[in-house]
C-alpha cells in the first residue's frame, strides 16, 4: 500500500472547503469546512458570503487534514482540485490554492471535475468501480444521470434535470413547510411519520411522450409547484397542513423518478453496476428504494456513506488517485476554473 | 489580446538608495543567522503577488539591511485571467531568478481594496505558498503601493476601479503616508474628500477611468500597485522577522446577499 502514491484534494465549488487525502483507495483524512449556516437565512447558497469562507477555512482545513493523515505537503505526489462546475468565485478560490500549494511544494497539479468526482469517492468505499456502471448524481446543485465508461477519461451524460435540482427541490419544499435549510435531512425526518400515499404529487417527465424526448432527463419544477398549490389550498380553506405526510409524499415522487430513470438507464444499456452520489443520496427513502427495484433486475446499488456523499475534499483526492494511476497527465499551471466544465472532460 | 509575462521592465532597474543609519550596523563576512528570525544582515528573497487590479503581478526582491532589489518581475494586464496567470508568474519569476520556492524567505500580498474575484487569487495563493513554506507572510494595502511611489511633496490621491462606476481610494501625504481612506465611493464623492485634503495630482488606473469627474491632473505611473513599492512597505517587517499575518482582503463592501439558484445545472 505505501508504494501507491499519496494524493491530495481540494474541493470549494459550493458551500464546502473539502481537504482530502488518500493513498490508493484508502481514505486517510476528510476535512471539511462549511458555511452552510451563513446561508441559512437566504435559503440558498450566497456565491460571494461562499467564496469568502473558503478564503478563511483554506488553510486551517489543509493543516486538519495533514493532522489526520500524518503527513506533510512535502510528502504527497500530487495535487487534485476541483476545476468545475461550480460557483466561480468559490472554484476559484480552490484551484489558486492549489496552485499555490503545487508550486510551493514542486509538485503536479490536477483540475478535476466535480460531478466524476462524486462518481470517484465510491471507489474509498467499495474498491475500484465496475466499467461500464451507471451514475445517478443528485445534490442541491445537481441532478444527472452518467454513463461512465471510463472513469479516467470520459463521463457520457445520459440526462440532467432541465429546470431545478432534486436538492433544490427539497430546499424550497422544506421551505414551504417552515423546515429549516437546507431542506434534505428536516424532509427526510418528517417523512419517516407520514404518508408516502397520502397526496399524488406528479412525477416529471415521465409520461410517454416525455420520455421520447427526456427519456433521462429529470424536472422538479413542476413538482414544487403543486406541493405549493397543494399546501396554499390547504391553508386558504383553514385547515392544519399535514407537515409529514406533504413530505413523505413529495420525497417518495422525487425518489420514484430518480430511481425509474436510473434503472431504466442501467437495464437498456445492459449495466449491471449503478453508483448513487450528491447530496440527496443521503436521503433514507432513496437509498431502500434504488436497492429495492434494483435487486429485481439484477443491479448492483453502490452508495458511498452519507459523509462522502456530499462535497467534500476526499471526493477529489479519490479521482485524482484514479487518474495518476491511469497515467493521466497533470494539468498545467495556467488551468482556468470552469464553471460550467463539461462531463465529458474528467480532467483539465 | 492580453500580454503575457511582460517583463516590469520600467521598474527593473531600481533598487532603494542605500540607508546606513536605519538598520543594524555593518556587516560582518561571515557568521552564524541572527538569532529571533531577524534577517539582520542577510539578504533574503521574497515573494510579492498583486491581484487587486486588472494587473496580475508577481517579483521577487531581494530585501537586506541595506534596501530592497526587484530580482525579476512579471505583470499582465487582463482582468479576467488573474486565476490562470497568477501561478505561471511565479513560477517564472522563480526559474528566472535561478531560485526555488525553498528559497524564499517571507511573502508580501497586496490585500486590495480590489474586486473581490480576482484579489482572492493573490491572497490564497500567497497563503498557500506561505503554509507549505512555513514562511511568513505579510499584507500591504494595494493602494499604498500606488500612492506611496507616487508621492513627491504633495498630497496624491490613489485610485483604483472598484466596477459599479465607483472608486477605490486613498489620500497619501507629501512623503507617501496614507492620510484618508481606503474607502469605495462615487468618483465625485472621492473628488470632494480629496480636494478637501488638499490634493493636487491623482494616480492610478481608477484615476485615468474617472479623471474627467476627479478634476485632477493625473500621474501616468504607477497605474496599477508596483511590486517593489509592496515590498519596501514589508520591508520593515521582513528584517525584523515580524510574525505571519492573515492575508485578509479590504474587500469594503458587504457581500450581494442574493442566492445563487441552479447554479450546477449546467448540462443540456
Ligand atoms: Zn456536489
């Protein structure tokens, strides 16, 4: 194991600065900073008040994560950083560092994108991932469903939401509700007492003609809409709304079409492997659910624990271990953060 | 088309006139470092990164008892790339003063005020660097690297474009010590406080942008903050061995508090 090389990575494309550092595929450090309280009140993530804390957690979170590694900068070989997507400002912040940090400690520089790296972070959990597999990414700021061919070199997307993430969606209905931010984890506890059956909230882009159009393609916009029109009818007529019941039924058509599109994606391109990441893969119903319906077809479910399921700096450390191994070569010193970085580029 | 790795070229060839009674006396040939982390007698290299104004600048100087020397230099004017340009810089200041980063011994940052995008590029980098270096680093008001070079008897107001038609800046005193500011406002607001503290002349990008509303004859140089006026400003803290500073930004203006929405939706 010592001879594999030591990897580091740093993560700041949204509300998170993510130190991490592995060997291989075995996680030594995972330290995160989070301004998520900071952006509370605003119900979203406020790019400038983001960049702003990475500025100050940068360095703190990096000597955490050498504590708990045991090592120095002067002993890892190589630096991965998320080069997008993102919030640019927030990217920028992370890819500056570690330039600065390649620089100072003469060593290569990898800009990685996010969305690869959420697929990556399952190999710490569950050793090398199976190729061909198919991904289903859902966060706050994303929700995409991914062939993944190879890992090191190339992401296909097969779909993504047209209109607002599932995290997003679980934002603004916990909202509605009066649940605090974010959303995820205050829906998820409050459905566990409700009725996934109570309401028959609509499932996006799932009728047939949809599906010859957006067969992968996720929406939640309309979804949100009639949860609102839903709970406003409610409260016009001066009735309670059932908090957990509109949860457990909003989250169970969120989970439903995520999972009925995922595992359609897996069983018509004949794959055997699906990885969940982001965020919302921490959310419980989602997880029973996929392992649910995918053990029907013979489909293996992968879903790395909920701390490496959102952002964090082992995500990028593990796809940066992945590439160095695959003999990918570095990035150059120049590399832009891209805040709309492609899926089809895995590395800069 | 921005230039790239422009060499300072007018700046290049200065050094400090020597100043024998400020520090230490003389030399001795050889002999153990100087206990404390000063740097006493030695001549040290540091680093000194910009990234307040569209200039994205990065030199390296020479600071000894005697004064300090620009070793190399590298300035581009673009500011949209200062996170692309910045590190190259450094790295070419460093292979063509022939020195490694292990070399250095502190690094200066200029803290801005400056948009705040792009001034964080020279901040982080320069605490990154700091941190796997285990050096110190220090910060400069980016103004005071424009308005302290500039200063020749009278009063000099330093400006710099802070967007959103308004200015950064600061009032600097005949011998270049910073009297007001630094503030953000209207160029015609920053006009009244000047023409209050008796300015005379204004320098800076901000000032050439603006000079119609400012009134004031404009200085051509420095235009943006001058890497060895950033460093003479350090200079003091360098030989005394002062401790690391956090680079913290003079960003003086609150955050937009609006909420970014779908902000990683970015595929089809
Ligand atoms: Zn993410």
């Amino acid at each position: 194991m010592a001879d594999q090389p030591l990897i580091l990575g740093i993560e700041t494309s949204c509300d998170e600065t993510g130190v991490g550092i592995v060997r291989g595929h075995t996680l030594l450090a995972d330290a995160l900073a989070s301004s998520v309280e900071q952006h509370a009140r605003f119900g979203g993530v406020v790019p400038e008040v983001a960049s702003r804390a990475h500025l100050e957690a940068i360095v703190p979170t990096m000597d955490r994560a050498l504590k708990e590694a045991g090592v120095t900068l002067a002993d890892i070989d190589a630096i991965a950083v998320t080069a997008g997507p993102g919030l640019a400002g927030a990217l920028l912040v992370g890819v500056a560092a570690a330039k600065g940090y390649a620089v100072a400690a003469e060593k290569p520089v990898y800009g990685v994108n996010h969305l690869a790296a959420h697929v990556a972070v399952d190999t710490l959990e569950h050793g090398p991932l199976p190729e061909p597999a198919v991904a289903l990414l859902v966060s706050g700021g994303h929700s995409s469903l991914l062939m993944v061919d190879d890992l090191a070199n190339g992401v296909t997307p097969l779909g993504a939401t047209i209109d607002d993430a599932a995290g997003e969606a679980f934002d603004k209905v916990a909202r509605l509700l009066g649940l605090p931010f974010p959303g995820g984890p205050y829906i998820d506890r409050e459905a566990r007492s409700g009725d996934a059956a109570a309401i028959a909230f609509p499932r996006g882009l799932t009728a047939p003609k949809d599906l010859a159009t957006h067969r992968y393609d996720f929406s939640f916009s309309g979804l949100k809409t009639a949860v609102a029109r839903w709970v406003e009818a409610r409260q016009r007529s001066g009735e309670p709304v059932p908090v957990a019941d509109v949860a457990a039924s909003f989250q169970e058509a969120v989970c439903d079409v995520l999972v009925r599109k995922a595992i359609d994606a897996c069983r018509s391109n004949g794959v055997e492997t699906l990885v969940i990441g982001g965020g919302v893969a921490a959310n419980s119903r989602l997880r029973v659910m996929a392992e649910d319906r995918a053990a029907r077809h013979g489909i293996r479910v992968r879903v790395p624990r909920p701390k490496l399921c959102t952002d964090n700096g082992a995500m990028v450390a593990a796809l940066g271990s992945h590439l160095v191994a695959s003999g990918v070569a570095p990035s150059r010193l120049d590399l832009p953060a891209d805040s709309a970085m492609p899926l089809t580029q895995v590395s800069v | 088309m921005p230039q790239r790795y422009q060499p300072l070229s007018d700046i290049a060839a200065r050094t400090t006139p020597s100043r024998p009674h400020r520090v230490r006396p003389p030399p001795r040939p050889a002999g153990p470092r100087p206990s404390g982390g000063r740097i006493g007698l030695l001549t040290v290299l540091v680093l000194v990164v910009d990234s307040s104004t569209p200039a994205v600048t990065a030199a390296l100087v020479e600071v000894s008892a005697e004064g300090v020397a620009l070793r190399a230099g590298r300035c581009t004017v673009d500011a949209r790339a200062h996170g692309e340009l910045l590190a190259p810089q450094v790295d070419a200041v460093l292979a063509e003063a022939g020195a490694r980063p292990a070399d250095l011994a502190a690094i200066v940052a200029g803290l801005g005020p400056g948009p705040f995008t792009g001034l964080r590029v020279g901040l982080v980098t320069a605490a990154a660097m700091g941190q796997v270096l285990d050096i110190p680093t220090y910060g400069v008001c980016s103004l005071d690297a424009i308005g302290y070079p500039a200063a020749a008897g009278e009063p000099v107001l330093a400006a710099s474009d802070a967007r959103r038609r308004e200015l950064y800046w600061a009032v600097y005193d005949g011998a270049g010590e910073r009297i007001a500011g630094p503030n953000v406002d209207l160029p015609a607001e920053a006009a009244v406080r000047a023409r209050d503290l008796g300015v005379t002349v204004a320098v800076g990008d901000g000032a050439h942008r603006y000079a119609d509303t400012l009134g004031l004859p404009v200085r051509v140089e420095p235009r943006y903050p001058d890497p060895y006026a950033l460093a003479r400003l350090a200079a003091g803290r360098i030989r005394s061995g002062a401790p690391s500073e956090q680079l913290t930004p003079l960003y003086l203006r609150r955050p937009d508090a609006v909420a970014a929405t779908g902000h990683k939706s970015v595929l089809p």
